[in-house]
C-alpha cells in the first residue's frame, strides 16, 4: 500500500500531498508542469 508522498512549496512553505499540484502550462516546452496552487508559482515543489 502506497501513499501519495507530500510536496513542499520552497517559495511559501505550502505543504500538501502530491495529488493537489496544479498544472500549467510550461513556457519553455509543450509539457504540463506542476504548481503550487496558493502562490501559483510553477515548479516549486520539493518531495519532503
């Protein structure tokens, strides 16, 4: 049994698990990234 493994955002401390992350869209490629959703920062997560 797995559980999803928590994020931290670097830029305001937000904690969550890994399932909550936004995606948006990425500037620099045609990929979907990751983003923190209370200080909509892209590509801020950390594993914890």
């Amino acid at each position: 049994m797995t559980k999803p493994y928590k994020t931290v955002c670097k830029d305001c401390g937000w904690r969550g698990l890994s399932s909550e992350r936004l995606e948006a869209q990425s500037p620099f490629a045609d990929e979907l990234i990751h983003g923190c959703p209370y200080c909509i920062r892209v590509d801020c997560f950390l594993t914890a």
